[in-house]
C-alpha cells in the first residue's frame, strides 16, 4: 500500500470516528488487530456493539466506497469480530457491522460521507 493510500485510509478513519462521537457513539478501539487482521474501528451504540469497516476514496472512478466490501472482506470481519468478543469476553453482547465510506475532495476535505448501519 502506498503511502498516499495509507494517509487517505486514516483520514477517512478520522473523519469516520470523529462522525461516529458526535451522533453517540462511544469509542472502544480503533484499529483492533490480531492475527487475522485488522477492524477499522469498535463502538457502542447504545447497548449494541458496532465494528465498523471504513472506507475511503479521493474520487468515484472505481465505484463507490462501500461497494468494495466484498463478500470475502465480510467474511473476514466477521471472523476478526468473533476474535474481539472471545477476547474481551463479550460474546453474548448484540452486535452488528457497519459501513462508512467517506469521499474526499481535491483538497483533501471530505466531500461526503455516508453511514450504512447494519451493513452486512
């Protein structure tokens, strides 16, 4: 991943976790790694535990955002967010996915950004 990849990647993280707070959202761990990967961000919505995939783009010429979740990435998080509840021992909350997609301008101002809840 190139550099510009990665910088774009933890603005729209940014951006996406400072949405997130400011509608109600309590955050609990960005960037949660083991070995199977990576979950952009982990919150509370209400009594719902949320992970959260973000995706960025700097333009709309490959599609949007959110349609790069792909039926394997889904499987992934979905096996990455197992691995969270097991080892917070959490694995009777309620939970579900969801999507941010945020679109940058010229200027590197997001442009939109869109929350998709209960993504997948």
């Amino acid at each position: 991943m190139t550099i510009q990849r990665k910088k774009l990647g933890r603005q729209g993280e940014d951006a996406a976790a400072c949405y997130l707070e400011k509608n109600g959202y309590t955050l609990l761990r960005r960037n949660y790694t083991c070995r199977l990967g990576e979950i952009d961000i982990v919150a509370m919505d209400r009594d719902v535990l949320v992970f959260v995939e973000v995706r960025s783009r700097s333009s709309e010429n490959y599609g949007l955002a959110q349609e790069s979740v792909t039926v394997r990435k889904k499987l992934k998080l979905r096996q990455l967010a197992w691995q969270y509840l097991k080892a917070e021992g959490k694995t009777n909350r309620n939970c579900r996915f969801d999507v941010v997609a945020v679109l940058f301008n010229r200027e590197g101002r997001v442009k939109r950004l869109e929350h998709i809840e209960d993504a997948f």
